[in-house]
C-alpha cells in the first residue's frame, strides 16, 4: 500500500497552467499517488503592462510558485519548461519533463494572409519571435502582446493587428487552436517549447521518486541540449534565441540560432551528431555562434535592452 502522503501540486492559475497541472495530477493519480492542486498568481500574470525583459526577472512566471515550494506551501510545481530559468533556485531541482507535445510556433491570422506579401503587423511577447518574424519580413511591424494565451487571443480579436504568434501546443492543450492559423516552419521554437517540466525540492525523495515515473527520456535529453545551448549563449539574459534538438534512430539533429533584436542579423549552427555525444552538444554548438560573431551580438543586445 502507497503513503497516504498527498502531494501538492503548485501551478500558476492560467486555463493552460491548470491543464498542465491537471495533466499531472491525472498521471500522478494512475500510479497510485494521492494529489491536490493549489493555484498561486505570479508576478509575470499581475504586470502586463510592461515587455518581460523589462521586468528583469529570470523566471517571471516561475519565481511566485519557486518560493510557495521553499515556504513548504506546496511540494511540487508544473511549469512551461521555455518559461523555466535554465539555472534553478537553491534547494530546487528538475525532477520529471513529459513527453513532448507539438513544439512549433503558429501565426492566428484574422482575415487573409494578404498582408504577408505587404506590410503586416503581428504581434507577440516574445524577442525570440519577434527577431524571427522581421527577419523573414523585414517590411512589417512588431508589437508587444502579453497575458495568458485567452487574454492575448482575446487582444488580437479587439486590435488592429493582422495576426499573432503563438506556441502551437498552447492553443492545441487548451482547444483554442482557431481555423486561421499557419504553421511557422521556419521558425525555430523555443529552447524545450511544447514540454512540461516537474521541479520538486531536492531534499524530497517522496516527491522526487514519485515524479520521476513520469519522466520521458527522449523530451529529457532533447530539451537538456536545448537549454545548455541557451544557458551557454545568453548567461541569464533574456536574448533571441531559438533551439529544437530531435532523435532519430541513433542520431541526434540539432538546430540552433541567435538572433539581434531588429532581426537583421542570424547566426545559425546545424548539426547532426551520434547520439552518445549529448552530453556537450549544446555547449559546444553555443561556443561555435559566440566565436563567429556571437559575443558580440550579445553584448549589443544587453547593452540595448538596458536603455
């Protein structure tokens, strides 16, 4: 017979978060583990209107639930893992990522895609989407768009804008996913878009080794070459940055790329590599951007995102 410990489930109080969270709980339930769900608002859903890079918090959306884990007020926490800060706090650690769901980014149009061939404007939250986006059309415009995925699908619906980007398994999680959408092939996603991740505290063994039954290897490796890549270039600030590492049958294809803010330049790095050399694929791929040019790509970018 299992512990009638009930493990508490921290998660932010978005529709997306608690699908997330509930997800989770429901596989938690199937091995046999007893659960509860406690909802925290985070600092990253109170301040909308401000760019996150402005609010110089590493892991806005994570911070809130990080201290209600140390206060002891709830055992675990299911996040976005792109919303994770590659470094975690003190006393926290990675305990589980789920398989991963669709990792691509979506354009939701409103009325045609005319304006692709024209001068659009989209919006989006994200440097990385916007460095993307007015690489590949230069003549449009950006705009900062924030809030949970139905407050910003509810923003694009009352806007001018012609469209916005947004995480495709976002929309797809929560059924929200309307007719007018694109796939952004082109673009390459957020370092371990489309995965959950589940931190617990370090000195939990309970929690730790309850998770860990939920841990899918392949989303785990992929995501971890991914996020060393993005640790290794941005060193804790917030940067254009994209990644997307896949299995094969015993390879391991890797695409990575820095952008600058304005999108006009892009340093890319492609490689397909055995998959027993993992382990520092991601820090070595960084290393070969920062010396072709890179470290300096990133000192403009801090130094802009300062002023």
């Amino acid at each position: 017979m299992m512990s009638q410990k009930v493990i508490r489930i921290g998660t932010r109080d978005s529709e997306l978060a608690l699908w997330q969270a509930h997800t989770v709980e429901k596989k938690l339930n199937d091995l046999g583990y007893k659960t509860e769900i406690i909802a925290v608002k985070s600092t990253g859903d109170i301040i909308l209107n401000k760019p996150l890079y402005e609010l110089g918090i590493t892991g806005i959306f994570t911070k809130t639930l990080d201290v209600a884990m140390i206060n002891g007020q709830v055992d675990i926490a299911v996040h976005s893992m792109k919303d994770v800060p590659t470094s975690l706090p003190i006393g926290i650690v990675q305990a589980a990522v789920l398989e991963r769901a669709n990792e691509k980014d979506v354009l939701v149009y409103k009325n045609n895609l005319d304006f692709l061939t024209d001068n659009g404007i989209i919006a989006t939250g994200s440097l990385r989407r916007q460095a993307q986006w007015l690489h590949k059309h230069p003549t449009h415009k950006v705009v900062d768009l924030r809030g949970n995925v139905n407050l910003r699908m509810q923003k694009l619906d009352t806007s001018d804008w012609d469209g916005a980007v947004f995480a495709a398994a976002g929309l797809e999680r929560i059924g929200i996913k309307p007719e007018k959408f694109l796939d952004l092939d082109w673009m390459i996603p957020a370092p371990a878009q489309g995965a959950m991740v589940i931190v617990a505290m370090a000195n939990d063994e309970f929690c730790k080794e309850a998770v860990s039954e939920l841990n899918d290897l392949e989303t785990d490796i992929c995501t971890y070459i991914e996020r060393q890549f993005l640790k290794t270039l941005e060193g804790g600030c917030t940067a254009p940055i994209g990644a997307i590492a896949k299995f094969t049958k015993d390879t391991i294809e890797f695409k990575g790329a820095l952008f600058s803010l304005d999108g006009k330049q892009k340093l890319e790095v492609e490689k397909v590599v055995p998959i027993e050399q993992w382990k520092k694929l991601g820090f070595e791929l960084a290393k070969e951007i920062l010396n072709n040019g890179g470290a300096a790509l990133m000192k403009n970018i801090k130094d802009a995102l300062k002023k």
